[in-house]
C-alpha cells in the first residue's frame, strides 16, 4: 500500500506534521517508540493546506504542412501551362490540343472492275486495230458501254478505269470472218468458216463525274454492259 493512498487522513492524525505522518506509516504499532517520534520542528499547516489541481493540458497537435513543388509539364509545343486544381495541387497538362487525326488516304485512281475489284496501276494504253463492237452511251446520271463478244470466254476480258478519266477494255475476244453488226440485245449466231482467238484494247473517255466506286459489270449472252453511275 503507497502512503499516498490516505494521505490527507495520516496528515490529519498527525497534527498536519509530515515527519509524524511518515513515522505512524512506516512504524504504525503504536507501542513502537518510533510511532510518534518527537521532532523539534515548525509545525505544517496540516488540513489548512489548499489543494492544488493540477489539469493536464492536452498537446495541441501541430498539423504538418506538406510542401508541394509543382513541376512544369513538358511538352512538345511552345507553350507549357502549370494550373492549380484546388486541394489535388496536380499539375495540368499544356493548353495544345492534340494533334488531328491524318486524313483518310485518297481514293485510288486506276482501279480494275472486272473480272474483280482491285486496285492497279497507271499504265500505257496500246489500242490494236481490230476489236469487237463496242458502243457507249451517256446519259445525265449514268454512263454505259455496250460490248458484243461472240464466243468470248468471260474469264478473258478485262475492265479498267486509268486515272479516273479512261475506260479500258481488253483481253482475247474471237475474230469473225463474216459477221458484221449484231442489232443490241439479239443473241448471236452465225455460221463463219474462221473464228480465231483475238487479243484487243479499246478505250473510252469517261464524263468528268463518274463515280468509279459504283461502277457494275454484267456479262450475259455474249452482251457485256458496263454502268457507271454519275454525280
């Protein structure tokens, strides 16, 4: 047991003396002739004695203040822009937009519609002298081209458009020795002695507004019609 536990009590039962109060706390046998120990000394003011709270005052916790060293955004352009945003202190980008997408690639200007689609190259056209009977015909949205091709094999004619500006057809058609002009859409027939395998390349000259992309080719009884619509 501390001697502290009843302290204002042991003061007061020694007569307010602090050297009484230790001697009954450490010799508390009143026979012990140290019980009540004879000191020649000013007595204490003893239950006169004003207590003193003591309040602990509680620590004030600083708060910590961060520093924030904003760095300049780098940027390709000439312009760098570093911007508070309020409590995330974040560092803004630059004020250049980015960069537009490139533009779409041109449409290709020489271009193959038959047999099948494809893109191909400028080259030189060589007319020959002999080719099957053609016509083409032009109208104000579309553009036709009428070819008779008796006993032509359809995986041996070729369809280009050069630069945007010129049909061309070739390939191997068959050389009658005695037809002549075959009236449109009529199926041919005939009764020529010599048909001989041909090569030809004929070209037209397409209106300026043409639109290429949509071009269709039908090859049907010896007939092959080529349209193009126009803008």
């Amino acid at each position: 047991m501390s001697m502290f536990s009843k302290f204002d009590k042991d003061l007061k039962c020694a007569d307010g003396c602090l050297h009484k109060a230790a001697d009954m706390f450490f010799h508390p046998i009143k026979e012990d002739i140290f019980h009540k120990w004879d000191t020649n000394h000013p007595p204490f003011p003893g239950p006169k004695l004003t207590k003193v709270r003591l309040e602990c005052k509680e620590e004030v916790k600083k708060e910590e203040v961060k520093v924030v060293v904003k760095e300049e955004v780098k940027c390709t352009c000439t312009e760098t822009v570093v911007k508070d945003c309020g409590d995330c202190h974040c560092c803004c980008t630059c004020k250049c937009e980015p960069a537009p997408p490139p533009p779409p690639p041109p449409p290709p200007s020489s271009v193959r519609i038959y047999p099948c689609f494809k893109v191909i190259g400028k080259y030189e056209i060589v007319e020959t002298e002999w080719f099957p009977t053609m016509k083409d015909y032009s109208a104000d949205k579309v553009w036709q081209l009428h070819a008779y091709l008796p006993d032509a094999a359809k995986d041996k004619i070729i369809i280009d458009i050069i630069e945007k500006t010129t049909l061309v057809i070739h390939g191997e058609g068959v050389f009658h020795s005695h037809c002549g002009m075959w009236p449109e859409h009529v199926e041919h027939c005939c009764d020529c002695t010599r048909k001989d395998p041909t090569p030809f390349c004929k070209k037209f000259a397409l209106p300026a507004n043409c639109k290429i992309e949509e071009a269709r080719v039908e090859f049907e009884k010896e007939v092959l019609v080529v349209r193009i619509q126009r803008g």
